[in-house]
C-alpha cells in the first residue's frame, strides 16, 4: 500500500497543475457547502433563542388537555386554578433539570386611548419571571414590567403608534372574562418594544399577570411555561413531567418550543431543501472535475499500466493506485478547503452585514456558525464520492488488455 500511494503522489506532483485545479475545485466546493451549512445553523440558532425566549415559549407548554384544540371555544374550562398552579409548580421545581416554571395567561380584547379604539392580543406573565424567560433578549430590546407597576403595560411598538401612545400615558383594556361577562381596567404604558415579529408588533400587549387575571376574572392561568437548564433535554424532560403529573392525577398536554413555533418549523423545512438543493449542485461539479482529471489521467498513462501490469500488477493494484490519487486529490483539497472555510467565515462575521429576515420587524445581523459535524460529514462525503469517481476511469483502464496498453499511441 505505501509504494501504491508513493507513485500516487508523484504522479500528482508530475500532473500538478491539473491537480492543483482539481484540488481546487474540491476545496471550493467544500467551503461552499459548510460556509451554507454555518449560515443556516445560525439562523436554526436563532430562530430557537427567538422561540424560546423571545416569542416567551419557554422550552415546554404545559396546559390542560384539550387545551390546544378547543381552549379558543370555552377558554374557563381549560383554566388551572390557583390551587393547581401551586400544586403542579411545587412539582416542578423538584426536577433538577427545570430552571423555571411559570403561569401564564393570554387575554383578547380592545384596547382604547379614549379617542381611537383597536383589537389586541396579550400575555399575563410574572414580571420577574419574564426577565428569566427573556434572557439575553431582554438586552436593549425592551419589552419588561416593573414588578412594582401592578398596572403597567409593555405595548408593542407599532400598537403604541397606532394610538399616539408614549410611556407614561393611560389605555383602557376590555375583554370578556372567563364567565362570557364584559370588563374594562386602565392600564399604563410602562414600556414600547419592537415584538419582533410584523405580525404582532401592531397588535400585542405584555400585562402582569395579576391584571391578566384580574379582566379575565380568575386566580389562574391557562398555560404553564417551564424553562429548562439545558436545550437539549427538551424532549426527555416532556416525558418524564408528563409522567410526573399523570401520577399526580393532573390530565395535561405538554408542548415543546418546536411544536408550539410554526414559522421555526416552516423556515428549517425551507431552508433543509435550499442546502439539500445548493449541496447536490456542488456535489455534482466536484465529482465532475474529479472525474475529469482521472479520466485524462487515465488516457495519459495507458502505456504506464500496461507497463504495470506486465511487471506483474493485477487489475486490483491498478484501480488501487487511481483511487488513492482521487482521495489524495480529494483529502488535501478538503484541507484547503476548511481554511479557506474559517477565512471567509471570519471575514463574514466581522463585516457587520445585517438584514430584515422574513416576518421580522427588525434586522439580524449575518453571521456564519463554524459546525464541526457538518466537516466531519462533508470530508467523508467528499472522500466517497472522489474514490467512487476515480474507480469508474480506473476500473475501465485496468481492465483494458497489456499488450492494446503498451501499444497505445
């Protein structure tokens, strides 16, 4: 095997240009495909911190069962009580892997600055909790309640526009509560933010949850947020507090952030098929100059293997030998081709390039993630096909007769 790859290599250094181009070709293409793959595993990134934290989905939803599908109809029979808050909380906080368990509640109504009335959609929350929640979103984006405001509002930034509304000034919420019944109470703009999303930045409203529950008449909620201490354990801690609460004698459903986030879920299948699509392309070019480069290769050196396998070498050593030049040619290409991956990736992410992805209300900076599997996964890719791609010229030549090889012109 060593003098194989030894004769490879020379054989490469004596082709070197064809070589350096094929190498090239490889490495281009290998930096194409995980610069693509650092950029969508940045946006993956983000869209699951935006999920989680932003969109304040936490990492599981738990609510009563039946919840989901017809909370909307009959919103009082699928409420917790205050009692089972407590009871389910209390339960849990004994998991060592839950960082925070919070209620919930989300009241519609209009919203009035006495002059000009509009529809609006909110959150009851905890305010402490909601900084917990928010994390590092809560840096600079606003979108907080002061824990010491029992009435105070965080409106979202096109909603306060829309009603001529600064911080400071007064609104009156109304909304029907549990029992079908109207009710009305002021509120005051303690905060204006930008949701994030253009779907709701001209519609939502962050409330304390005690002034959630007072207009909704009720000491509940209808959903408990629990934020877990490390992402990954997402769906084995669903089970294991689905669990849990079964044996409690609680009937619930339990979400994860990725069930309850539809555009996440629509925007990784999106992007799946643009990298599946952009990868095959790539993949095709690279076997095709691999391919190529064998090829002439191959037509070159037919007096050279008639040579060889007159000395004695069978039809094996010779496929052999061209399968070690393509993964060679392959191998260092893929070298190449992670620093060049790190350079341009490193020159990406300190240009400050930002955008306005879809959906969004606000810019994004563009940033590209280095991913050590996907590497891993295109080196071995890159390595199979290049072997496959030098075993189809090399098996034809190999198989071609000594003496119609030493006689080639």
């Amino acid at each position: 095997m060593r003098y194989l790859l030894r004769m490879g290599l020379r054989n490469i250094w004596k082709n070197r240009r064809r070589s350096a181009a094929t190498m090239l070709a490889v490495a281009i293409g290998f930096a194409a495909i995980n610069l693509f793959a650092g950029y969508v595993d940045n946006v993956y990134t983000g869209l699951r911190e935006q999920a989680i934290h932003s969109e304040r989905l936490g990492h599981l939803m738990i609510v009563k069962r039946g919840m989901f599908l017809e909370g909307s109809i009959d919103p009082g029979k699928y409420l917790f009580s205050g009692a089972e808050l407590k009871r389910i909380t209390q339960l849990l906080r004994q998991e060592n892997e839950v960082a925070l368990a919070t209620p919930r509640l989300d009241v519609n109504g209009i919203v009035s600055n006495g002059k000009v009335s509009t529809i609006f959609i909110s959150e009851g929350l905890v305010p402490r909790d909601l900084a917990a929640i928010r994390g590092d979103y809560s840096m600079g984006r606003g979108g907080s309640l002061d824990p010491g405001n029992p009435i105070g509002a965080a409106l979202a930034q096109d909603l306060a526009a829309l009603l001529r509304l600064n911080t400071g000034d007064g609104a009156v919420v109304l909304t029907t509560t549990a029992e079908g019944m109207t009710n009305a109470l002021d509120i005051e703009v303690a905060d204006v933010f930008n949701t994030g999303i253009s779907g709701t930045n001209d519609k939502f409203i962050l409330l304390p949850l005690e002034l959630a529950q007072r207009l909704f008449d009720t000491d509940g909620a209808d959903r408990l947020v629990v934020l877990l201490k490390d992402v990954a354990a997402t769906e084995t801690m669903r089970e294991r507090l689905a669990a849990v609460l079964a044996k409690a004698g609680f009937e619930v459903e339990i979400k994860t952030w990725r069930e309850l986030s539809v555009f996440y879920g629509q925007v990784k299948a999106l992007f799946d098929m643009i990298f599946l699509f952009i990868s095959a392309i790539v993949i095709v070019v690279v076997i095709m100059s691999i391919i190529n480069t064998m090829s002439m290769a191959v037509v070159e050196r037919t007096r050279e293997i008639g040579t060889l396998r007159a000395l004695g070498m069978k039809q094996k050593g010779v496929a052999r030998l061209f399968v070690l030049e393509g993964l060679t040619l392959a191998l260092a290409g893929c070298v190449l081709g992670v620093a060049l991956t790190v350079a341009v990736a490193a020159i990406i992410n300190n240009l400050g390039i930002t955008y306005v992805p879809p959906n969004s209300s606000h810019h994004v900076p563009l940033l590209v993630d280095l991913n050590a599997t996907a590497f891993a996964l295109t080196f071995l890719v890159m390595a199979v096909l290049a072997g496959l791609s030098a075993f189809l010229p090399a098996r034809a030549a190999a198989r071609r007769g000594i003496v119609a090889a030493l006689g080639h012109a």
